[in-house]
C-alpha cells in the first residue's frame, strides 16, 4: 500500500513519528529556565560557550551541578552572582554534561571510561 492509499483509508493523516523524542515532555518552566541561566551565561562568557567542552568537561560539570544542588539544600535558594535559583543552574550543569556526552560517547561504557581516565583521585 502506498502513502496515497494509505491516506486516503484513514479519516485523519498519517504521521509517521513512532519511537521519536516527544517534546511535549519537557515543561515550560525547565525550557524557562534554561533559557534564563543561559542568557545570564552569555553576558558572562559568550553564546554557546558551554558547546565548546574541555578537559574533564562532563566531570566539572556534575561538580558543578552539585554544588548548586548542595546549596540550595542548605537553604540557598538563588544564586549569589546571577540571582537566579540554583537549581536552574544545575539543570543547564546537567545539560552541559549531558550534550559533552552525546556529542563525545556512543555507549555507556564509553563514558564510564572517559569518567574514570578524567579521575585524578583514581590510581
């Protein structure tokens, strides 16, 4: 059966869209967020800067993300230097770790091997 036929034997159209990401998913307020600490992140660094990842970049991420957990655990709620709160700064630290990742590893055992040789701690 082709597409022709195909929609012609349904009383709505065929979309094709099984096993893609729905990013309907994703709430306003983290998208708002996000946006938020990232044009905070610009005026302090520059655009897309955080896309050019480093030594240790996932690593020095999730330490970051951490800390900004930590405080805002401790009764912190907004960052001191931008004013917005922690935990939107640790959910961009969190995307930052997770696009090096996308962007540098095709499995998990590949990143756990990035992790450790990045592991000073470790000998």
């Amino acid at each position: 059966m082709d597409r022709e036929q195909e929609t012609s034997m349904t009383s709505t159209a065929v979309k094709h869209d099984k096993n893609k990401p729905d990013f309907t998913y994703i709430s306003y307020e983290m998208m708002e967020a996000l946006a938020k600490v990232r044009a905070f992140g610009e005026t302090k660094y520059s655009r897309d800067n955080w896309k050019l990842g480093g030594p240790n970049w996932i690593r020095r991420n999730l330490a970051a993300c951490a800390r900004h957990i930590w405080k805002h655990l401790r009764g912190e709620v907004n960052d001191e230097e931008s004013g917005l709160p922690h935990l939107w700064h640790a959910a961009c630290c969190l995307e930052h770790a997770i696009y090096e990742q996308a962007k540098t590893a095709t499995n998990l055992s590949e990143l756990q091997s990035g992790l450790d040789a990045g592991d000073t701690t470790k000998k």
